[in-house]
C-alpha cells in the first residue's frame, strides 16, 4: 500500500534537516508520493497518510498554517485516510500542542488517528531517553526507529470489524440537568441493536486521581490488573475497559478543560496501559462547552487517550456542541442531523465491509 507524506516545506536553510534525514531513513523502500503544498493537499478516499512537520524557532510552519486553514474549511479533505504525525521542533516547546492541533484538524477533516500516532521530537531530543535507552542505541536512532515504527503502523494497521461491539460509556455527570448526558440519550437511542453498551458514573467521591507512583509499583499492579489505590478504577472500570471494543467519553467543558473525574480516569489507566495496549479500542467523546472551547477539550482527549494510551482515534470522533441552559444542546439547530451522521460514524467503523 502507498504512503503518503503531507510535509509542509519550512523556509530557511537549516529547519528541515534533521526531519529530512529521518524521513529518508524511515521511508526507505516504501511507495511514497510526498506533498508539500497547500493546494495538494486533497486526499480523500481511503489513503494512508504521514504528516510530517518541521517547525522553526517560533513553533511556526507558514505553510502548515496554510495546510491547516484547508482542514479546518473543508471537512471532507482526509475523508476515508487513516494517518500518523510526526513533529520535529528545535526546542523544547510547542512540539506537542501542535501536534494536538493537527490531530484534531485532521481528524475532523476524515481522517482516523492510529493509536499513539504521534512522533515528537523537541530540539535536545530528550524524550527519546528512555526508547534509546531499550534499543541500545542513541537519541538520533530512537527517533529514527520511532518514525520506521509509526510508518509501519500507518501503512498496516486495519481497525477490526465486531459483529457485537461491546461500548463503555463513561461520565461524571448528573442525567437530570446535564446536556452531554441529554445526547448520550439521543446517541443511545439510535444505535443498532447489535450493540452491548455498559455505562459507568465516575461521580464526585469515587474516584481518586493518580499519585505518580514509582514505575515499578505501578507496573507491579497493573500486571495483575490492578492499582495501587484500588477503588473503582480496579473493581468497576478497568474490567470493563478491558471488554469494551470502544468507549465513549461524556466531556462537560469545565474551565476550558476535562472535567477533574475524567481526568483521573485518563491519569488511573496508566496502570492497565503497562501490560496493555489499546490500538484495537477505539475512542468517542461527547463534547459540551457552555460558550465556547469544545476544540480545546477535545484536544484534550486526544493527547490522553489517542496520543498517551494508545487508542485508535475514529473519523470525526467528537460531536462538538455549545450548550449552557438545561436541555439546550436537544434545541440547538441542526443537532439531531449532527446525531444522526455521528452515530453513522460509530456503526460505520464496526462494519463487516471493512478489511
């Protein structure tokens, strides 16, 4: 299968070099067609595609900046591709927030995220630590052994198709007043019957955040399925995580950020994630902010759960509304079309026809 690589051009002489030199090394051998402007950007259809970006000392790309404008105005663009990023900056900021920024751009344009799609490499390369450290090898090797990695995935992963998905739906939310449970309502009632939904509350009281245990505690629990801080997480959520083929996310926007449950939710995985991956499960949210800010949530959950514990990030894997009042987000106009098509979405991906 043919890859294709979305690489911004960078201006100036120095920016792109180390990137260029890791992708030569990652995409040796491979079909690849490259683009590098804005006005080539359309791929729709079923593609596989690597971004891969160079930012200057600013964070800046101008022709990123120009890819970006397309994504955002045209939410057919990726339709059908399945990707992977790769972000190299020279320092040791801005890497990771653009990273986020693109993820979501390209996921709302069509375009599914395999799990931990992310490659990221800030100017020292420090991050790349402890992958040097188990691959024997320098901090220029691991990254170049991570973006083989990631062009590997991109070029082969499939998402498996289940005749009877199982879903988990989680909130820390009240069905009396909450308008993300009033479309978790609307979400329910239109999904096929093949589906096994289990719902859990992660109200105020019952779950406590992750307290950054020493790695190897940590690993010793979570190989036995557990967590040093038991609770919930251990007796109810996990088990549950670990039959669900996809879960969905209900994400009330408090303060321009996830709401604090959910968080430890995301943080308490990190113990399961130690002896298991989530590539095959795939992540859907239910986004309300009040005025504004549903893109900086959904962001959120991209760097939690898509890029950090590896689950597989479907097409357009958020409905993004605004809603303040009671009941409000069920009158917004055009809602139950925006239902409808995210539901579509959600069966869509569990399909027998795909390969």
């Amino acid at each position: 299968m043919s890859l294709t690589v979305i690489y911004p051009h960078l201006e100036g002489p120095e920016g792109e070099r180390r990137l260029e030199r890791v992708l030569d090394r990652a995409l040796a051998g491979r079909q690849v067609q490259v683009i590098r402007r804005a006005e080539e950007l359309d791929r729709r259809g079923s593609g596989r595609v690597l971004f891969a970006l160079a930012l200057d000392g600013a964070g800046q790309n101008m022709e990123y900046t120009r890819m970006l404008g397309r994504l955002r105005r045209e939410p057919d663009l990726l339709a059908g591709c399945t990707g992977g990023l790769i972000v190299d900056g020279p320092g040791e900021l801005y890497t990771k927030s653009t990273a986020a920024e693109l993820a979501l751009a390209v996921n709302l344009a069509g375009c599914a995220l395999v799990g931990r799609p992310l490659v990221e490499a800030t100017g020292s390369l420090v991050n790349f630590r402890i992958q040097a450290q188990n691959l024997g090898t320098d901090l220029q090797g691991a990254y170049e052994a991570a973006a083989r990695e990631l062009a590997d995935q991109v070029e082969a992963f499939f998402f498996p198709a289940r005749e009877r998905p199982h879903l988990l739906a989680l909130h820390a939310s009240s069905h009396h007043t909450s308008n993300t449970m009033d479309l978790w309502g609307e979400v329910q009632k239109r999904l096929s019957r093949r589906w096994q939904v289990e719902e859990i509350g992660l109200r105020n009281g019952t779950l406590s955040d992750c307290s950054g245990c020493p790695y190897t505690v940590c690993l010793h629990f979570g190989e036995r399925g557990s967590c040093f801080y038991g609770g919930v997480m251990a007796q109810e959520v996990y088990p549950a995580v670990r039959r669900a083929d996809a879960l969905i996310l209900m994400c009330p926007n408090y303060n321009d950020a996830l709401s604090a449950n959910l968080t430890a939710f995301i943080n308490r995985l990190t113990a399961l994630f130690r002896q298991t991956r989530f590539y095959d499960k795939a992540v859907f949210a239910l986004i309300v902010s009040g005025y504004s800010g549903s893109d900086t949530v959904a962001r959120q959950v991209i760097s939690g759960m898509n890029m950090n514990k590896s689950f597989y990030l479907p097409p357009r894997f958020a409905l993004l509304e605004t809603a303040n009042a009671p009941g409000e987000a069920l009158s917004a106009p055009g809602v139950q079309d925006r239902l409808d098509r995210f539901v579509q979405g959600m069966e869509g991906l569990f399909s027998p026809k795909k390969s």
